[in-house]
C-alpha cells in the first residue's frame, strides 16, 4: 500500500478479502528514509476486520531506539500481542549483526521448516551471538539516552522544517532533507563534509525519483549544540 496511507491499505484489503485472498500486510514501525511512524493502531483494527489476514512490522530503525526500554514501537503499543510477526535487526542500534523475528510457536516451527533465507543461511559466529546479548541487555536500561536522542530529534526538525516547507518533517532519530536531484543531494553531502558534517546522500533507485535526499542519521552521542551548528550550516549552504 502506497507509504502510510490508510485508506489505500483498507481499498487494498477490502478488495482482496472480498476475493477470497490471505492478506499478509506489511509495514515498518518507524520509516527508514522518512523517519515517520506507522500508525500501527489504525492498521490493526483493519487487520481484525479481516479473518484471512496477517500484519506483519518491521521494526529495524525502532528496536533499540524506541518503546519501552528500546524494544520497539509495537512492545509499547496496547495492540502487541494482535501483531502476528515482528521482525527486527541488530546490525544497527545493537552495532552487532544479524536479526530476529517474533512470532507464535506454530509460525516459528514454519519458518524453521520452510523459510530457504533460514534454512540455507550459515550460523552466526558465537562471538556475535555474545556481543549481540551483552548490547541488548545494555540498552535496556538506556532510557536517558533515548530521551536524549527525541530530545535531538525535535531539535532538528525545528532546523529542518523551515527549509522543507513542502515535505512534512517527523521528529525522529532520522529525518531527510529532500533535493530532488541526485546532483543536489551528492553536491551538498560533500559541502557539508567539508563543513565537518557526514551526511550520506540518498539516490534512485533507493528512492524514487524527485525524491533524492540526504538522509541524517542522529546518535545519542551528539548535543543540541551539535544539531544547532548543523542546521545553520545546511541554511547557509543552500541559501548560498
């Protein structure tokens, strides 16, 4: 269904079910290119409407990040347990490799028997496995860093949204500054490298065309002054 858009997913499901279908709906929690949320409540209650469906959301840019204590949008939302399968990563807020998926013990003996990404991939190195351990049973308790990085978040967007006047701006851990070119987009990155600001520009076919961007990646580990010295920079740079 077109990004976040309820009404096309509800077209979508109504046409399917009324022609006998399984529904598997799919969403990310938090958008890894917009930074926005799904609206994970709206999308449930269409999938209970349904007998036939599944909902399925990834929550790679949530885990670690958001919910309580970093366990994702869908652990702090009251309709968890009407999620069917969640899938996450720990190759980025755990900094480890590999990923999980949560799901009931009757999907979990499916995927161990049928899945060929599962069956036919290698193990994880022992040492992942620990590193992995030790850095979720370390970011659970890191509630003051995850404040910190919303507090970030809506810092920036205050910078990013006067600049973006016809894209709507999420407060979030990564948020886009839209181009529209991928000249633009490259130009600048470099500009604000310089500047000593790394900001990877984002090109097609990662996003479709019009919509090359950079994409700004935030950390816990920044300061408000930090986003402050950034977004004056990027005003600087574009109004040059």
């Amino acid at each position: 269904f077109r990004h976040n858009d309820m009404r096309h997913l509800s077209s979508l499901a109504e046409k399917a079910s009324a022609q006998g279908r399984k529904l598997l709906i799919i969403a990310e929690s938090v958008y890894s290119m917009d930074g926005d949320r799904a609206d994970i409540d709206t999308i449930v209650g269409l999938k209970e409407k349904y007998p036939n469906a599944m909902l399925y959301v990834d929550e790679a840019h949530a885990f670690g990040v958001e919910g309580p204590n970093g366990l994702g949008l869908c652990r702090g939302n009251g309709n968890f347990d009407k999620i069917d399968i969640i899938v996450g990563t720990f190759g980025k807020a755990a900094a480890s490799a590999g990923a999980f998926c949560a799901v009931s013990p009757t999907l979990r003996d499916y995927l161990i028997n049928r899945a060929r990404s599962l069956i036919f991939s290698t193990s994880l190195p022992p040492m992942t496995v620990a590193w992995t351990h030790y850095m979720i049973e370390t970011f659970l308790a890191m509630d003051e860093q995850r404040r910190h990085l919303k507090a970030l978040g809506e810092r920036l967007r205050q910078h990013l949204q006067p600049l973006s006047p016809g894209f709507p701006i999420t407060a979030s851990h990564i948020q886009p500054f839209v181009t529209g070119s991928a000249e633009k987009a490259v130009s600048l990155s470099e500009k604000l490298l310089a500047e000593g600001f790394k900001v990877l520009p984002i090109r097609t076919p990662t996003v479709p065309p019009g919509t090359e961007r950079l994409r700004i990646s935030l950390s816990s580990a920044m300061s408000i002054d930090c986003i402050d010295r950034f977004g004056e920079t990027l005003a600087k740079l574009i109004s040059s």
